[in-house]
C-alpha cells in the first residue's frame, strides 16, 4: 500500500468546499472552523472520501422480496397444474418441464441469504425448496407400505413397460422379470422385434392374441380390444387390450394394457416456435383417454389391474378421471419419485398401474434401465378374499 493511500484512509480530517480548510471529522462538528459553513453527514462523507455505512436492516431486504415473489410463482405454478390442466396448453409444457429446475433460484437465494448474513430468510427458503422436492416434482412416501399391516389375499406382480422403437437387452430384461418374481406382464410397442424376449415369453407364458399381454396365470378369456380410431392428421389411436385369468386358487381377475397417444410433435413444435401443433394433439389425447376410461367402466365390478404408457404425468387434471375409479401404484405404494421417462435421465412418469378398488398395492418401484427409452415399471397388488356371504339367521318365535 502506498503513502498517500494510507493517508487517505487513515486521515480523520475533511476539507470544506467552500473556503478549503481542513476539519477534524467529529460527529457534532457540523460547521466549518474556518468560514462558519454548514455542511450535512452526507457531504463530511463526501469531502473525507467515505460513504456512509448503509443500515443492516436495509441489507438483504430484495432478497426477501424475490424470496416471496418466488414463491408466489411457484403457488401459482401448482394452482395451475392441477386445477387448469391441459385446457391451456401453456399448463402441458410444465408438465414435462424437468421440475428439479425450480430448485436452482432457491438455492441462488439461500446463498444470497448467507452472505448477506439473512438465516432468517433460510425459513422461507427452506419451506420452498420443499415444496419444489415434495408436491411440485410429485415426491411420493407411503407409510403404508412401511408401517401397515401385512395384507392377506392373493399376491401377484405386474410389470408394465414401453419396449421403445428399437431393440432392447432382452438377457437384462429376462433376468429381472425372474429376480422380481413377474406375473403378469403389460407391453407397449415393437413386441414382435426384439427375438430372444419373445422366444423366452413363448415359453411357459400365457399371451393374448396382440402380443402385448403375457401371464404366468392361464388366459381364460380374451376380451375385445379397444377399436383403431384414425384421425386425419395421422394421429394413432389409443391402444387397449384385455384379458381374464385365473389363478391356481381359482381366483379370476381382469388383466388390461393401454398405450395412449404421444403428444411430442406438439411439444417439439412449440420449441421450434410454432404454437399451434400443440393444443389439437392435446385435445385428440383428451379423447383417447374418454375411450380408454369408458372401455374399463364397461367391465363392471370385477377385480382389475391396468398397466401401460398413458404419455402423462399422473398430476395432470385430466388422468383425475382415472384417479376417480382406480387406484395408482406409485401414489398408493411407492417410494420417491418413480420417474420412467427418459430412461437415461428421468425426470417425470408417463407409465402408470392402476387397480381397481378390489386391490391393494403393497410395493411399487421403477426397474433397471433395459435399452428402450421408458423405464419398467412394478408393482406388488393383492386381492384380499372376498367377505364370505352371511347365513341368515332365524328369527325367533
């Protein structure tokens, strides 16, 4: 440091502007001693080369502010997800928006709160950031499945998993379905392809007439498909296929998997900046959906168990139509987030089970990557046994 700078600093004098005597720096010397002038605290500051300590109640008040205004975002966010849907396709977006992002502010303002030396603000940071990790990324914790009594009836496994366009691991795909003990097996695209999967399903499973239904439990029914409805963009229809089983104690049970349209051309638009591919592939989804939900209605009151590719996150307004009649596996049994797509980085879940009101899901989790662009999904179910019929008892005279 040089001489003058120490000066500078260390020099407990200022200069009047005026007449350019120097006067000691002294709170109650608000007067110049050589010419009689009165300066203010904000010009001693100025002439003597220091500003003003700013007040520590005013430090860290704008982070305060964007803490609050963040979160109003982020209210309105969910407000927007489960009570406007799809009926504004700006809402589907966030839906496939990798949800982790909304972590990033809170962390830039819980850093911003520590070096300002704000903890207090850690409070409201901290119940973001929870939110964010809890309902906004579709966090799910059953206690349940940790703390409840053990349910009795008949126990089986289903798998439900999109095979993607191309070949998979057929050897990794095998091995798990034997180390989780698999039962029933829901599949989605390109069945047919991958060979040595399909020659180990032809031996000792059960499959239906599209290849896209495989049961350990012998098939004694197969029931109608879902009819191809085309559209005149080239749009597929929803695909739905179903059949009745029966296990070795006799209990027969109704087994469906569906594959609902994609609406990615629509989000692949809207990052190219056309707007208006989306909401007509959003409403053509919303219609395969109102047929896969009245198809499962006419099955009546028996015991179901749906597995398949819905091409929508379970939080989205719409798949509450389901939620009203069915049960979800990894809101009722699972374990963190339960991200199926894409299977390099998941980042939200497309691929649901479902049961019907008869079930109760004891376990639900995500399966190993096997080569397709989905992840597999499980769960354990079990089918309590029905209330035995009440004998009449005699009235007596």
């Amino acid at each position: 440091m040089t001489e003058s700078a120490r000066s500078a600093i260390s020099d407990p004098f200022w200069r009047c502007a005026a007449c350019g005597t120097p006067n000691p720096s002294r709170p109650y010397l608000t007067q110049c001693l050589g010419c009689g002038a009165s300066v203010s605290a904000s010009d001693i500051a100025a002439a003597s080369g220091h500003e003003p300590a700013r007040p520590r109640h005013r430090r860290g008040r704008s982070i305060a502010i964007a803490t609050w205004v963040y979160a109003l975002f982020l209210l309105t966010i969910l407000a927007l997800i489960y009570w406007v849907g799809e009926d504004w396709w700006g809402v589907t977006i966030l839906l496939f928006v990798p949800r982790w992002l909304y972590l990033g502010p809170v962390i830039a303002l819980a850093l911003a709160s520590g070096l300002r030396w704000r903890p207090s603000h850690w409070i409201l940071q901290g119940t973001i950031g929870l939110v964010v990790a809890g309902p906004l990324m579709g966090l799910s914790f059953s206690t349940a499945r940790l703390w409840g009594p053990r349910v009795e009836g008949t126990r089986v496994r289903i798998l439900t998993y999109n095979l993607g366009p191309g070949p998979i691991d057929s050897h990794r795909l095998i091995q798990m379905i034997e180390r989780e003990r698999i039962d029933l097996i829901c599949l989605q695209e390109n069945v047919e392809i991958n060979l040595a999967f399909k020659a180990y399903l032809d031996r000792g499973w059960y499959r239906d007439p599209s290849k896209r239904l495989a049961s350990r439990y012998p098939i004694v029914a197969n029931l109608e498909s879902l009819n191809v409805q085309s559209s005149n963009d080239g749009w597929y229809s929803a695909q739905l296929d179903r059949v009745r089983v029966r296990t070795p104690q006799g209990v027969e049970f109704v087994v469906v998997t569906v594959h609902l349209p994609t609406i990615r051309p629509g989000l692949t638009g809207v990052l190219e900046g056309n707007l208006n591919r989306l909401p007509p592939q959003i409403q053509w989804w919303r219609i395969q959906l109102g047929r896969v939900v009245s198809s499962l209605s006419a099955l009546g009151n028996v015991p179901v168990l749906v597995g398949g590719d819905f091409n929508m996150p379970s939080d989205d307004s719409s798949m509450a139509t389901l939620r009203s009649v069915f049960r979800f596996g990894f809101e009722d049994a699972g374990l963190g987030y339960g991200y199926t797509r894409p299977s390099r980085v998941p980042w939200f879940r497309i691929d649901h089970l479902l049961a019907s009101p008869h079930w109760t899901f004891t376990r639900c989790w995500v399966g190993i990557d096997c080569g397709s662009d989905h992840l597999p999904l499980i769960a354990e179910v079990v089918l309590p046994p029905a209330p035995a019929p009440r004998s009449a008892v005699p009235t007596p005279r």
